[in-house]
C-alpha cells in the first residue's frame, strides 16, 4: 500500500479505526492452487498487539498457513469517490480534473498461530461473544464442559495473530489546501452518498487548525 507523507494515519487515528470496526479480511502469505487465500471475517483485537478469531476447519485459510504463517489483516472503511471536478486546483480547468478516491485503511501485519486445544479455542470464542453479543445476552459462555458446545468445537480452529507491524493510511486530499478540503467536504455535504459523511468527518478532522 502506497502511504504518502500527508495520508500516513497516527497511531492514535488507527487505533480508533480498530477500535470501531471489527470485520476485515485475511489475507495469507501462504498460497493455494498458486493464490493467496483472502478470508471475510469477524475479528477481535485486543487494544495492545494481538487479534483472536476463529474460522471453519474446512476454512483453505489453514493450508496457507501450513505453507507460510504470516498474514495482513486488512481493513477499509469510510471510502468514497471524490469527482473530478472537485478535485481540480483552483483557478485549473475543472473539466480536466483529476478524479480520486478518498478512504481509511489499516493493515495489521503478523504471524499466525493456530489453535487446536479445545479449552483454547472455548476461550476464544467466549471472547469474541462477550464483544460481538449484545447487552442482556443470555448465551452461556462457550465452554468444553457443554455438550453441545464440546460437538461444536472439532468444527472450528482457533487463531491468535501476533501484530507486528501496522500500515495505516487516511487518504483524504491531504495534498490540498486547507481552504480546498473544505470545499471538497462541502461537496461531500451536498452529494450526501452512502459513505459520504463519514468521509468528510475524516477530511474535516485532518485539516489543521
């Protein structure tokens, strides 16, 4: 991922994105048939420098593992499209603009470990329930000493994916002037698309005041 000066995100700005969205994609280094393996998935991270899930044992995810135990996790959230228009300097022709995309994206870069033991992966999932399951929640705590939960575990491993190196990049006309950004912001205001809003809450919050 290319990361200029002006998009790279601050360690604060990407432990907020994390900390407001848990679902991403892991992508293997290891591949199969040739390809990496990319897997949708919910995660859980633990606000330090590990990210817990688990996946079906069927899951190809565990050959490429086997081959390689490094993984990104990645994510991309508050994206959109900013039209050409909008993005020509001011006084340029705005017919000959230069249309882009404007997004937040974190990748979490580590290596893997798979869990087998059938108390460990309990763990993990009780986990991911205490996070992921609403308040008033009445399911029990995932446990080996439930039955149909003993069943149910051989169907799943576990994995604990130690970060080791973050990327982090806010792309939102950081090469622009501050008076431009807000033109663009304004733009996103009029447009109002699906993701819109949240874009320009990110463009706004990185202009320097």
């Amino acid at each position: 991922m290319l990361i200029h000066p002006w998009d790279q995100a601050s360690r604060e700005e990407w432990r907020e994105v994390l900390a407001q969205h848990d679902f991403g994609q892991l992508v293997s280094a290891g591949h199969v048939d040739g390809y990496p393996v990319v897997v949708p998935t919910h995660f859980l991270w633990d606000g330090r420098d590990e990210v817990l899930l688990h996946l079906a044992r069927p899951n190809p995810v565990w050959a490429a593992l086997e081959a390689d135990p490094h993984v990104v996790l990645s994510l991309a959230v508050d994206y959109t499209y900013a039209e050409a228009a909008w993005t020509a300097d001011p006084g340029a022709d705005p017919d000959l603009g230069i249309p882009t995309s404007y997004y937040t994206a974190v990748q979490l870069l580590g290596g893997a470990t798979v869990v087998d033991d059938p108390d460990q992966k309990a763990a993990i999932v009780a986990a991911q329930l205490r996070h992921f399951e609403p308040a008033g929640s009445t399911r029990v705590t995932p446990s080996t000493d439930v039955e149909s939960d003993r069943r149910a575990l051989p169907g799943i491993r576990g994995l604990r994916i130690q970060i080791e190196k973050v990327r982090a990049k806010m792309k939102y006309a950081g090469n622009k002037t501050p008076e431009h950004r807000t033109e663009i912001a304004a733009h996103l205001a009029r447009r109002n698309g699906p993701l819109d809003d949240a874009a320009r809450a990110r463009l706004l919050g990185r202009i320097p005041r």
